[in-house]
C-alpha cells in the first residue's frame, strides 16, 4: 500500500491551530508528554481530539505524523517494507518508523480498526523499552525522549468482536473528551465559523436537544464539527433551517422519524 492511499499526514506546524481548552486536557498531555507516556484520546466524533492533537504538536514544536487507521491497515504500512524500485529492493519507513525517528508525535485516529497485528508494534513502544521492532528488516529503533504514541478511540462505535485488548488499554494515559460544555462550543464555532453569537447560541441549543434523542434511540449525538459545517454554510449566505437540516438532521440518522424529530428542534430555533 502507497504511502499516499494510507492517508499519512506528516508535518510540523508553523500556526497555531485554534483549539479552545475544555478541561484540564493540555495540562495532562504535557504531564504525559514529559513522562515520555503513550496517549489515548477517548471520545465521539468531531469533538475535537484530531484538533487537540494538533495544537498539542504546535505547542510542543514536534512534527506529527497521523494514520487514518482503516481495516486493511497492517502492522507493515505502519512500520515500513520493501518494495520494487527500478529493480532494486528498498527498504521504505511506514508512517510510525518515520514519527519514531523523527522523535516527533505519532497519532494513530481510530486504531481498533486497523488490523490485530498493529498491536504487537505498538506495544513494545508503550512500555518503558519504547522501541519499535522492525521485523522484516532485522532492526530494532530505539524511541528518543521527544517521541509520544497518541491513539484515539471512540468506545461508543466498539462491539464486542472490534474492541481494543485490555492488554492494549491498559498501557495508555487516558484523556476523556465530550461535546463541548455550551458557552464554550458557541465560542468555538463563532471562532471556526465566523458567525455570531446569537447564531452559535441558537445552534448550541439545537445540539443540545438532538444528543438528547440518544435516550430515544439516535445512535449518536450532533458532533461539534457538523455545527461547524451548519455555521459555515449560514455564514455563507444558506437559509439557517436548509443549513441546518443538511448538517444536523441528514448526516446523523437515515430513520425519518428521527429526521422529523430533529426537523421540529431546528423549528424552534430558527
Ligand atoms: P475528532 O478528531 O474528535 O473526530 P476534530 O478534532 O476533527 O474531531 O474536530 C472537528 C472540528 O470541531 C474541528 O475541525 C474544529 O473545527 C471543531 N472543534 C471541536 N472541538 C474544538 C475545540 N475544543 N477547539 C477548537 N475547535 C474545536
């Protein structure tokens, strides 16, 4: 698999990508970060912990390399192969040997859907030897000091069969994360949309409503990230209720219902 079709971003920030504290999560990441211990990230979509990690790499100046983890990703696209170049056999790092090396952070977003084999590299990385076996090649790397593994982990998608071992769990720092408190996500999407604060207020409230229709059966609530797209599109001249009902309402259940449901809370608002 081509570095490209693994999703592998690479790269050390040069701006400081907005991200608004919500608890005591930045001071635990460094805590974390100067012990030289292994992250995990738990929490729904889209609110926020790719942002944080990014913020997180900026704050402590160190290149981040990110896997999109997916079904077919094996423990060989994560540590590196061999492949065929002009006749020749060269060796080529995966996405993790390079952050290792680099001494940079490491985040591999939704590991439990990569392959099983993926955990027998990660865990002698997470305890105290933090070194990567490069199996294939007859190489063991040695993490430097400035290396940190970040995964992240949504237990609301997990079923019994696609969950992380406690063996893999229990070798992590666990930061917690949920939507936003209510002031803080409308000070969020004013920031990433550029709407006002009625607007924001108005559709912090609808989000408030639809996750609480998990108690009647939603699978998951609104993420932050589609009230973004909501502001976006608003602040781009869309009729609120349109915008609305194309972020918040279709994208997050296909039972009509439910879709009349959250139609009536966007009523209320706009
Ligand atoms: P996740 O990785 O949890 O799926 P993201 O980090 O991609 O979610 O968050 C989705 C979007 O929500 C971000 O692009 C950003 O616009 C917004 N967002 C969520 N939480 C925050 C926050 N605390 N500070 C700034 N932006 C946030």
């Amino acid at each position: 698999m081509g570095v490209e079709s693994q999703r592998v971003e690479e790269y050390r920030l040069t701006k400081e990508p907005y991200y608004l504290p919500l608890g005591n999560e930045v001071e635990l990441f460094e805590a974390a970060y100067n012990a030289h211990l292994p992250v995990m990230l738990k929490g729904p979509t889209g609110c926020g912990k790719t942002r944080f990690v990014e913020h997180m790499s900026w704050r402590l100046k160190r290149t981040l390399v990110t896997v999109a983890c997916h079904e077919d990703l094996t423990a060989s696209d994560l540590v590196g192969k061999y492949t065929l170049r002009n006749d020749e056999t060269v060796w080529q790092d995966g996405p993790l040997t390079t952050a290792v090396k680099a001494g940079g952070i490491a985040y591999l977003d939704e590991v439990v859907e990569a392959r099983k084999d993926t955990t027998v590299v990660i865990h002698p990385l997470t305890d105290d030897r933090r070194i990567l076996p490069l199996e294939k090649k007859g190489e063991i790397v040695q993490a430097p000091e400035d290396f940190m593994l970040v995964i992240s982990y949504n237990p609301g998608y997990q079923s019994v069969l696609k969950d992380l071992k406690h063996s893999t769990k229990q070798r992590f720092v666990a930061i917690e994360f949920d939507y936003p408190q209510p002031d803080l996500e409308e000070t969020i999407l004013q920031q990433e949309a550029g709407i006002d604060a009625d607007t924001a207020g108005k559709l912090v409230k609808i989000a408030e409503k639809v996750r609480n229709l998990r108690t009647h059966g939603l699978e998951e609530g609104v993420s932050t990230r589609l009230l973004v797209y909501a502001g976006q599109l608003i602040h781009g001249g869309v009729d609120p209720v349109t915008a609305c009902e194309a972020t918040i309402c279709k994208p997050i259940t296909d039972d009509l219902e439910m879709q009349r449901s959250i139609v009536e809370i966007i009523a209320t608002q706009f």
